[in-house]
C-alpha cells in the first residue's frame, strides 16, 4: 500500500491545505501518517477555524468539514515526531508538506533536523531513479520554504534549479495590507517587513512559476517527482496530482 506523510509543525498550519488533502488520499486508500516535532497531535490555525476570521477570512465549509474528520482520526491524534533520533522519510512514497502563514509554523521552515530528513528524501524523487514506484513530494503555501529552506550535500537549496510555485507575492502582500489594519502583522510569518514566500523561494535560486488566477493551478518539475501549489483553493489539486502520479 502507498504510505504517505504529513511533515507539520505542532501549531498553526492552514486547516484546508492539511484537511482536504488528507481526504484525497484516504479516499484513494492511501495509507496517512503525520509527524510534529514533538510527537503531539498537531493543532491548526485556529483562526482559520473559529470566530469571525474564520467566518470571513478562514477555511471553506468544506474544509472544516475534513477538519473535524480528520483532527479525530488515529492516525492524526497519535503523529510520529520529526526530532526522533529513528525517524526517517525514507520508508514512505509520499511526502506533504502543507502551508500555513501563522507564525508558530516558522518551526519547521527553521528546522535543521527537518531540512536534514528532506535532504535525504529530495534525491530519491528524481524521476527514472529507480524501477520501482515513485517516491513524490508535495509542498503547498508555506510548505515551499520547508523545502527551500533545506540544504543539499553541495551546499545549495534543494530548489535550486528546481521548478516550483507557491504563494504569489502579489497575493501575499495583498491579504496582508488589507487585513493590517485589524490583524497586524497575522499574514505575515516572519513579521512586517519581512520576505514573501515568493521572494525567499526565488532567493534560493528556484525556477518560479506563478499564477494569480483563481481556478487551481500545481506546478510539476521536469527532473523531479515534486508537485506545489499557491495557496487553499489548490489543496484538492495538488493532492489529486500526487494520486495520479503514485498509480501510474
């Protein structure tokens, strides 16, 4: 059975790019695991969830719906741990990566034992490596600068070179100078001022591909198994790509 799991902070990822992804795959009988750096349930942002911003600003109905599916499951309330010294990606044909703009998820954007576990897994993604099934990895929103922000054996980012989307600066910039006046720096990781995800990927030296169109749109490299997207509205896309990808 295809075995696929979720790398995740223990706070603050975005709900619709975790939940309805999951969802894809356990309805393609893809077997889901999760991994938080300390072994504990990991919690989505719960703004996105509740109150007004999650009325307005937050995660479809959809979503929520997935959310409350999925924050029950096993396999999610009893997640593995990344900083655990026999922890390895190796064993597993899918790697998810979701996003999430909270700052709490900087944890593992920053995190050397994760930028380690990824240096490990990126090579075995390279399409004709091997006879056997692909090994695939899929980074959606902020989830893109988990991968960026890893190094490989030369010293350089995995994307470098690499072909990948993420979320639009334009778009980025535009919720977070729409939403300042009542929720500050909240769109913002790193804090105001700081680098769109757009600007830290191509810093890495990755080939950008973007899109501010509405409708889904996932990104696929040439030389690699690794699929992105921009944003939530490419959550069911970017999962359903990796299905296609891990059956042919």
């Amino acid at each position: 059975m295809t075995r696929a799991i979720f790398l995740m902070a223990d706070y603050g990822h975005d709900p619709t790019e975790t939940a309805l992804p999951w969802s894809v795959f356990r309805a393609a009988n893809i077997e889901t695991y999760f991994a938080t750096e300390t072994g504990n349930p990991p919690k989505c942002d719960s703004m996105m969830l509740e109150g007004w911003t999650g009325s307005l600003l937050g995660a479809p109905a959809a979503a929520k719906t997935a959310y409350r599916e999925l924050e029950v499951s096993a396999e999610f309330t009893k997640p593995l741990s990344w900083t655990a010294s026999d922890f390895s990606l190796k064993e597993y044909d899918v790697v998810f990566l979701p996003g999430g703009h909270e700052k709490s998820v900087s944890a593992i954007i920053d995190s050397k034992s994760v930028h380690k576990l990824l240096a490990e897994y990126f090579p075995l993604t390279k399409k004709a490596s091997t006879t056997g099934p692909p090994k695939v990895l899929a980074a959606i929103c902020h989830g893109v600068m988990v991968l960026s922000s890893a190094e490989g054996a030369d010293g350089k980012s995995l994307l470098d070179g690499v072909t990948t989307t993420g979320l639009p600066h334009m778009m980025e910039q535009g919720i977070f100078w729409a939403t300042r006046p009542f929720l500050g720096d909240y769109y913002k990781t790193y804090g105001a001022g700081s680098d769109s995800v757009e600007t830290s990927v191509t810093k890495c030296g990755a080939v950008w591909k973007g899109s501010m169109s509405l409708s889904p749109f996932v990104v696929e490299d040439e030389r690699y198994h690794y699929v992105s997207a921009r944003f939530p509205p490419d959550a069911e896309a970017i999962a359903n790509r990796v299905v296609e990808i891990v059956r042919k």
